[in-house]
C-alpha cells in the first residue's frame, strides 16, 4: 500500500509541471420549482407551480479541462405554494391558497468532472456542491388567520409557518458546457437542491365555532427545489500546458530552397513552405519582433531565413521577442516553423519588421504539416 501511495505521489508531482491550469469568475442564474413539503395528514395539497429564482457568483479552477473546484455566494428567492383542496370542494367558492415567500443566502464549494465530446469545443459535465443556506429574518415567522361566517358555517382557519434560521444541502448537478472566444465558457444544467434538515415547519388547523371540532395538518420541508441553470464564465488566467522535454533532434543548419509548386515556395525538411505575405524593404538588416497572436497558448516555434536557423525553441508570450537579421540581395525567405500546436490550434504568430522607415506587421500561421511564410524582398536604394 506504502509502495503505490508512492508511486501515486511521485507520479503526480512529475505531471504537475505539465498541467494546464484555468482560473475562471462566474456568473449564473437559476429558474426552477419548489419540490412538495411533507404534510401529515394530507389535508394540504401543493400547488403545480411554486417558483424559485435565483442567482450567483463564483470563482472557479479547471484542472487540465477534466476536474474542477468551485467556491460561490448565491441568493435564491423560493415561495411554496400549496390549497386545501377538501375544503374548497366542501364550502363552494372559497379558495384556501397560501405562499410561504423567503429568500435565503447560500455559500457553498463544489467538485465538478468535465469529459469533452469528440474534438469539439463542447463538453458534458457532472458536479456535486455543498452549501450552507441562511435564511431571512423577516421570513422566518409567518402567521395567517381566515373566518367563514355564514349562516350553515362557522369555522376559523389558522396557518403558522416557522422557518429555521439556516440549514445545508447537497446540490448535484449535470449540464452542457461549450468554450467560446479567449476560453471563456458558456453553459446551461439541471440541478437539484436537495435539503440535509428540516427547514420549515408549519400548522394548519380549521376549527368549527359551533361544534368545537378541530383538524390539523403538520407541514415540515427540506426547502427541496430542482431548477435550470445558465451560466457564463470569464477566463481569468491560463496556464498552458507544458511539454515534457524530448530529446532534441539534430539542427540542419543549411537546408537548400527546393522549388516545388506556385503555390508551395520550398520545403524545410518535410514541410511545406505556404507564402502568405510579401513585404518590401529597404535595408540589409532589419528588425523583427515576434509575439503570440490573440491569447497565450504554450505556442513555441523555430524561425528559418534562407535555409538558416536564425532562432530555435521560442514560446511566445504576449511581450514581443525581439532579434536582427541580415538579408540578401533580392528574395529571402522567412519561415515560421512550429514545434507544438499549442492549446488552440495552429500555431499563430504576430510578426512585426522594422528596416528603419516602414514597420509591416503581418500574422503567419503554422502547424506540423505546412510552416507560414514570409517573402521579404531586399532591394537597395539607388
């Protein structure tokens, strides 16, 4: 047991270093339906509809997009509805409804699990949270009184709802989550509240004036709803992951420029060189400046200039990356060659070259097949 224990721990920190983490903030909101209270005798019958509404804010971390840990404030407004259905029918037209209306704070942490579908941006999502609910005070007492006074009946009715001041529950949930631009994540479930103690209790009585006679009902509830969510998260920060370090292939420091297609200017090694730009300059030796294009990603490249490597395994950041090159008379060309695909496909660089009087700034993409070109053509000023 000592030995796997081990292996577990030894394992886990060595996948640590190359683990993508997400930090998230969240907003989302409930519409949903109280579940029925307990009534004793069933005298009391709980309407169809008892709507809760509710709303919360959250911050959130995702483990490699399979686990996640969630801690949030929310605030729900609930109103249990329920008739005495028996005594509508025995006294017509008099309806006997009450709304038990409260509002509650709730704190509470949940575990979530996400599997994607497929190689989509789309993913299904089990979580289970726990939360500690207060109640408001105004709400915690409730007391209503009605007379029927007539010539065949005399009766008195009473209601008194007392609710606790708080209580906790376990909250599963399933759902749909579907990442959209800059990793932000857009998402709708079904959840269920599901109290740990009674939250309510309440009496119904009907006392007949003439006969003495009284009946009751005991009502207790959990404070139990099932609602729909939906939900909207901002990514915060990313953490890409890493690489494990792999054993460096040999570097060709002169590779010949074989024309191939119109289309296709040459190859580096077994990939093909797309040209997508063309600048002109006016200088021998220019300035270029490389960053990562739109969000951070893990995205590391090598950049070749006329069968040379001029700079080998740079991850791009969002600062810029800065280096001099010197051209040749005429055509040169300026490859972006990819080493990973980073976490968003492909790999996107933003190129900047500076010679002195104009700045070109252009965006090359590559991936393992085929590396971005740049043509830069070199003619001297007369």
């Amino acid at each position: 047991m000592k030995k796997i224990l081990l292996i577990s721990l030894i394992t886990f920190f060595n996948l640590k270093g190359y683990s993508q983490h997400d930090f998230y903030s969240g907003i989302q909101l409930d519409a949903g339906t109280m579940l029925s209270p307990k009534f004793e005798n069933s005298i009391l019958k709980k309407k169809n509809i008892s709507p809760t509404i509710g709303t919360s804010l959250s911050g959130s971390y995702r483990y490699f997009d399979m686990f996640g840990l969630e801690l949030g404030i929310s605030q729900q407004w609930n109103n249990t509805r329920y008739r005495d259905p028996s005594f509508e029918d025995q006294h017509s037209g008099f309806d006997v409804n009450f709304n038990n209306k409260t509002y509650q704070w709730s704190y509470y942490a949940a575990i979530s699990s996400m599997m994607r579908i497929g190689f989509t941006k789309t993913y299904l999502y089990g979580k289970v949270g726990y939360s500690f609910n207060n109640y408001g005070e105004e709400t915690l007492t409730e007391s209503k009184d009605f007379i029927i006074n007539s010539e065949d009946v005399d009766k008195s009715l009473t209601a008194i709802t007392n609710y606790n001041q708080s209580n906790t529950s376990l909250i599963p949930e399933i759902g749909v989550q579907h990442k959209i631009l800059n990793g932000d994540i857009i998402s709708t479930g079904i959840k269920m509240n599901m109290g740990q103690a009674n939250v309510m209790t309440g009496n119904y009585s009907i006392t007949d004036n003439n006969t003495k006679d009284v009946l009751t009902e005991n009502i207790t509830s959990m404070g139990d709803y099932v609602s729909i969510n939906f939900r909207y998260d901002m990514l915060l920060h990313h953490i890409p992951k890493k690489e494990k370090a792999q054993k460096k292939e040999k570097k060709v420091k002169e590779i010949p420029i074989i024309k191939t297609d119109p289309k296709v200017t040459a190859t580096v090694g077994d990939r093909k060189l797309i040209v997508t730009h063309k600048i002109k300059v006016f200088a021998p030796k220019v300035t270029v400046y490389l960053w990562d294009h739109q969000k951070v990603d893990g995205d590391r490249v090598s950049v070749n200039l006329n069968g040379k490597w001029v700079l080998e395994d740079l991850t791009l950041a969002k600062e810029k990356y800065s280096f001099e090159v010197e051209l040749q008379e005429g055509k040169n060309i300026f490859v972006l060659h990819a080493l990973n695909l980073g976490e968003f496909k492909p790999n996107t660089a933003a190129i900047m070259v500076m010679d002195g009087v104009k700045v070109h700034q252009i965006i090359l993409e590559s991936n393992m097949n085929e590396s971005g070109t740049l043509e830069i053509n070199y003619k001297t000023k007369k």
